[in-house]
C-alpha cells in the first residue's frame, strides 16, 4: 500500500500497533476482577525504579493532602519513577490525568480539573522526561487531547490547533501563567521542557481568564520553582544526525529564608536535512526565593532562550505528491537563518495575612529578537523548481506587564462555602518590524540537485513600521459551594487595549480602541467521591490578524466573538488507579471577515465558523507494572458562512489545518526489575490545505518507542527511536509546498537525579 505522498507506507503494521494501544484498557476490566484490590486493602508496590530517593540530611517535608481529596483521588505510586518523583516534591503531579492535583489554567482559585467546568489537563514533567519530548510542541500534541501542530518556522515553530482553531490568534501561550501576546503571528518562547515542571492545557474558550485570543484554547508552562530541600539531576544525551543534547537542573536552600533553583539545557544537530539542515538551541533559567515570614514570599526568576531552529520551509510538490527522491533535499537559500533570542524576567509577591485572604502580585518583562532570512515559497514547473518570496524580518518585542489578584474565602450561614478572586492585569508592548518588503527574487533550481544559490535582496532590508500596545483588565471569579456535591462558577472580566501603528516610511498613524468583555458561567455536581458532572456556558474574543501588529484596513473591525456550550464527566477510580474524562462541546465563532456575494471588493464583518466534538481520555494502571494513559478527539470543523477573494463561497468546508479525528495512546511495561518499556502511538486524520479543500494532506500514524534500565536508584540509561516505521507525513503546508516531519532517527540518554 502506498500513501499519497508517494512513498511507500506500512500503514497495516501501524494501524495494528495503534489499535492495540487505542483498545488495551477494554481488557482492563478482566484484568481487573483478576488482579484489583479490595478498597481497604494495600496495593503492593512493584521493586522497580527509575530515578532517585531523597538523602536522609535532604528528605523533604510530608505533603498535606489537597483540599477536598479522598483515598479514591490520592496518588498511588506503581513504578520506581512515581515514588522518585513524589520524593522530590516537584510539581506535586504523576503519570496520569491528574484530576485532583491543583492546576492555575482552568481557574485563578486553584481549583483541581475535578473542581473545575472545564476540561483541563495536567502534563507532568515525569511523563514528558520519560517519553522524550523536548519542545513544548511535542510535550502538548503528544498527550494533550485533540492538541495538533501548525508549527512552522514563520511561526516560532509553537503554533497549534485545538477545537478547530488554528493558530496563536486562537490557541494561547502561557509562561507561569503570564499571557506572552502575539507579534505577527509568532511566539518563540518557552520553547525548550527540561525546565517545566509540568504543563497545564485548557480547552476552549478562555478569554474570561486571559483576554483576546484564546477561544480553541490554552497552553501553560509552569516552571520548577526553588524547594526547601536539595535537589540536582543531569542527563545528555546523543542521537542520529549527530545530535547532542544536556540538561543539568538543582535546587535547594540557600539558608533558612531563602532558596534556589537553577536549570539550563542545550541541543546542537547537523538535521535531517542533505544541506543546511542543522539546528540549536539553549535555555537558561534561574530563581531566587526569600521567605522573610511563613506567610509572605519574594521570588524573581530570569529565563533566556537562544534558538537557530531548522532553516526548512518545505518541500514542493511533483504531481500532488512528494517522491522519495526529493524528501530529504533543501531548496533554501545558502545564507539562510532563522534566529529567536527571549529574555524573560519576574518578581512574584506572595502574601497571606490570613487564612481567609491571600495577595499575588506578579510584575514581569519580556524581550524578544527574532531574524528571518529566507526563500520560502517553492513550485515544481515543467521539471524545475521555481523559488520565490525571498523574505528577510525582523521583530524586536518588549512587554512589561504586571498582574495583581486578591483571594477572599469565607463561609456563609448554612454550611456554604464561597471564593473569589478578583485583580487586575496591565501591560504595555512596544514591537518594531523590519523587513524587505515586497519581497522580490526569483530564482529556479533543479529538483534533484539543488544548488542553493545566495539570497537575493532587492529592496533592502529597512525598519517598516512600529507599534505601541496598551492594555489593561479589570477580572473576577467566583466559586459558590453549595453542598459537598455541588459547587457554581463563574467569572467576568474585561479588557480595554488600545493600540496606536507608526508607518516608518509614509509617516502615517492611527489609533485602535477596543473594549470587550467576556464571562463564563457553570456548575460541578458530585454525587460520589472522585466523580464529577459538569456543564459551563462560556464567551470568548480573537483578534482580526494579530493586536499588536494591528494593519490600518484590519483596524476598521470588531474583534471576533464566540461562546462555547460544554458538558462533561470526570472520575478518579479504583483507588486512584484509574482515571477517565468525558466532554461534549459546541463552539460558535463569529465575526470573520467575509466578502460581499454581490461585490467581492467589498469586505464585511460577517463570517461564521464552527465545531462540535467529543473528547475522551483514559489513565489506567491495569497491572502492578502495566499503565495505559490515552485519549481521543473527534470534532466536525467548518466555515458556516465565509466568502473568499473572488466571491467563492466556502460554507460547509472545514477551515485549513485542522484535522476532524486525533488519537493518543501510550502503553507502559515494567517487564523486569530495572527495566522498562513504552510505546507511544498518534493518528492524525487528513488535513486540508486550503479553504476550498481541494488539497487534502493525508492523515498518518506516528509510532514511538522507549526503553529505561535502572543502573542505580538514582540514574538511568534510556533508548528512545521516534517514527519507528519512517512515516512521512506533514505538519503544515500550502497547495505547492508541504513542510515534512522528521524521518526516522532515535538516541540514547544518561539520566541522573539524587
């Protein structure tokens, strides 16, 4: 069997591989009238380990159990890696679904994802150390539900599709909870995982919480944060494509008031990629913490980034398809880059006076610096490859912003409970693009031999124009508990951001006000211990193309509104053993620039677009040494009423990029002691790469596999092998050009931690 792209596929082998994934927990429950453990009787724990044990002069401190959790929700370590990572005290999180572990994203009150009308996910850093992921990207598409890539490098390589929406204009980045706003459509930071300790994901709307842009979703990278008692871990690693790879991390006390943390990881490859395919990057964090009381904390942290990702923009099409010849070839230019530098820094205040109010003032700046130079447009023609848009950017980004919040707990006549936050949330974002704009040069090379050639600049490469972006929040949340069973949420805020454009060359400036404001509303009922019912009504705001890089045409309309309908279930079983989530939603979005029917010249502000899906997700420890966690994402996607340049109507297609079905599942055997194997599989149904869906990528399956043994309690070696079976299959692309993932490759690592 052959797939589209012209080159050989052992879909069969995949498929089966995934089906075995995709329906291993349906024997669980054999496995488990078998093996399961009464309610009140003792799991035994399995000898294997993974990590590191804590030095008796560093043990940490008990943790208390979180607020509203039950023997039923409570952690049960079932490896070495689980009993290791909760010895650290690091994130407080483990393998699984995490449903009663607090998270920020879903709610500014702390709630856990069973507290919480929403569908919140928790990744810890366990579970992305141990499955090989190092960018964010792969971190959030590799376990999060129905998360896909739209990663490319005129993107900052973080782009993704959630829901049905494409893109940082709809699914947002938080650092620490900290909105990282957008500068023509790129975001370059965090990029790198050795420093999360763990990374929290919202589905849908979440305007309510963080403003404009965030109605498919939201992506938080929370950050190791300093600890009272030591802790260090290392690890390289080398793979194919002479890749090298570090990581080193520690933390602990500085004296009794103070305390640190320290992390840095760096990787250097020559790519997959005949010519100028090598890529690198570095990442530096560092955070200090004064406790001067019990109740009162300082802490500020500085995070640099330094990226010279891959210089691939894609490979042409030959006939619709991409022949194997042609797969690993470059057709950029000799003297390409691409280049981010992000220098992130904050000073977090941490104040309870008393049990019943808490202050959080957060206050942070970012920088960002990024250079493009490139030839990224490319079209077979009559047994050439013709190259065109040979395009060189720059984008200098500052944000300065500050964030302060108050909690009030308090409790009410009757036995009921309440608590709110309210706060406020400031920023100012001063950008600058550069760029050689219109971006003339053509050139043309053979498909099979390229040879580069220079970089062809023929209007010069100049400042364009600058903006200056004000904003400030007004927000509120509220958590009413009724009854143990029952608990109400809702939220409010609204934002007011103003910014003003400068055109370097013509002189000319304008102003745009907006002021929007968002709410969600819903209700958590629990009839049993760890197990949750849901419904919430929701609103959201994208903006029209990006807020900061506002053009003068796109300032003439409302920014896009929607609102989401979700209804779900969630349950911590068996002990804590077995976790599982169900969500139904329906999303509308309105607001979408659309072309008169009658008068294609003329823009209105009339589009529609929409999605309705279902979500499910599993965590499942069936044995003492087997664990399942997986999840699946079906959704219908499609433009209600949208016409494009030339008046062609596309209502009833399914918007770019966006994938209808997406599949995770990952399998985890302690076969011996000391030893232990994963294999991860993802199936992405088919693509469409234009509004018309008359260019369709096809869907594939990714298949990974790991290998751990346990030399020490505190040190492993591991075997990964990603895309076992050498698929090709694409992450993005146009309707002559698709950009191709990486081929086969694998690597061995050296993990310490004690």
């Amino acid at each position: 069997m052959s797939n589209v792209l012209g080159i050989p596929s052992l879909h069969a082998s995949r498929l089966s591989l995934l089906a075995l994934a995709v329906v291993a927990p349906a024997f669980a429950g054999k496995a488990m009238s078998q093996t399961a453990p009464a309610a009140n009787e003792a799991v035994e724990l399995p000898t294997i380990e993974v990590t590191t044990q804590q030095t008796s002069s560093a043990k940490p401190k008990p943790k208390k159990p979180q607020a509203g959790a039950t023997a039923v929700s409570q952690p049960i370590p079932t490896t070495l890696a689980e009993t290791a990572s909760a010895s650290t005290g690091q994130g407080e999180t483990k393998p699984g679904l995490n449903l009663d572990a607090p998270a920020a994203t879903g709610s500014r009150l702390g709630l856990t994802p069973l507290e919480t009308p929403a569908s919140v996910e928790i990744i810890p850093a366990q579970s992305i150390r141990e499955r090989g992921q190092q960018s964010v990207t792969e971190a959030v598409t590799q376990n999060a539900t129905g998360f896909t890539s739209a990663a490319a490098p005129g993107n900052g390589g973080s782009s993704l599709t959630a829901r049905g929406f494409v893109g940082h204009g709809s699914v947002m980045q938080l650092y620490d909870g900290t909105r990282l706003y957008v500068g023509s459509g790129t975001v370059s930071f965090p990029f790198d995982t050795w420093s999360a300790e763990r990374i929290e994901v919202l589905r849908g709307p979440a305007s309510v919480l963080y403003g404009e842009g965030a109605i498919g979703g939201v992506v938080n990278v929370v950050p190791k944060k300093p600890t009272d008692y030591f802790t260090h871990e290392a690890e390289i690693a080398i793979g194919t494509d002479a890749t090298k790879r570090f990581g080193i991390g520690s933390g602990g006390p500085i004296s009794d008031s103070l305390a640190y943390r320290f992390d840095a990881s760096g990787i250097k490859s020559d790519g997959w990629l005949d010519d100028e395919g090598d890529f690198s990057s570095i990442a530096v964090s560092g955070a200090l913490r004064w406790r001067p009381t019990s109740d009162l904390s300082f802490t500020v942290s500085h995070d640099y980034g330094d990226q010279s990702p891959l210089r691939y923009w894609g490979t042409p099409l030959i006939n619709g398809t991409v022949p194997d010849s042609i797969r690993f070839k470059s057709y950029n230019a000799r003297d390409s880059d691409v280049h981010y530098r992000d220098n992130w820094t904050q000073f977090k205040t941490e104040w309870k006076p008393a049990d019943w109010i808490e202050l959080s003032n957060t206050a942070y700046r970012l920088t960002s610096n990024r250079h493009w130079r490139n030839v990224e447009s490319y079209a077979y023609n009559a047994g050439r490859i013709d190259r065109s848009s040979y395009i060189e950017i720059f984008h200098d980004q500052e944000q300065i912003g500050n964030r302060l919040d108050a909690t009030v707990r308090t409790a009410l006549p009757g036995g009921v409970k309440n608590e709110m936050v309210v706060g406020f949330d400031v920023n100012r974002i001063d950008f600058r693009h550069t760029n050689n704009s219109p971006y003339s040069g053509a050139s043309d090379v053979d498909p099979f031999n390229p040879h580069p050639g220079w970089f062809i600049n023929t209007d010069g490469t100049r400042p364009k124009f600058d903006t200056e972006t004000s904003q400030y929040a007004l927000f509120a949340e509220d958590r009413l508990k009724l009854s143990n069973q029952l608990s109400l949420v809702a939220g409010i805020r609204l934002d007011r951001p103003t910014m003003e454009r400068h055109d370097l060359i013509t002189g000319e400036r304008f102003t745009k006000e907006f002021s929007n404001v968002t709410w969600r509303a819903g209700a958590v009922y629990s009839p049993l211990p760890g197990l949750a019912f849901y419904g919430q009504y929701a609103t959201g705001v994208d903006p029209i193309g990006g807020l900061i890089t506002l053009s003068k045409s796109n300032a003439e309309y409302d920014l896009a509104t929607g609102r989401q309908i979700e209804i779900g279930v969630k349950q911590s079983f068996w002990n804590g053993r077995g976790e599982w989530t169900l969500a139904g939603y329906d999303i509308e979005k309105k607001n979408l620039l659309s072309r008169d029917p009658d008068n294609p010249d003329i823009v209105q502000q009339v589009g529609r677009q929409s999605s309705r899906g279902v979500e499910a997700s599993l965590a499942l420890q069936l044995t003492d040494t087997l664990r399942y966690e997986g999840n699946v994402a079906l959704l219908e996607a499609r433009y209600d009423e949208y016409i494009g340049s030339g008046g062609i109507n596309y209502a009833g297609k399914r918007p770019r990029n966006v994938p209808e079905q997406v599949i995770n599942s990952w399998l985890t055997w302690a076969f011996l002691p000391d030893w232990e194997a994963r294999i991860g599989a993802q199936w992405v149904g088919s693509i469409y790469s234009d509004d018309a869906n008359l260019v369709e990528r096809p869907d594939f399956t990714v298949v990974n596999l790991g290998l751990d043994y346990h030399v020490t309690e505190k040190s492993a070696v591991s075997l990964r092998v990603f895309n076992v079976f050498d698929e090709v299959y694409t992450t993005g692309g146009s309707t002559t050009e698709w950009q191709l993932a990486p081929p086969r490759s694998a690597e061995l690592s050296y993990r310490i931690k004690y």
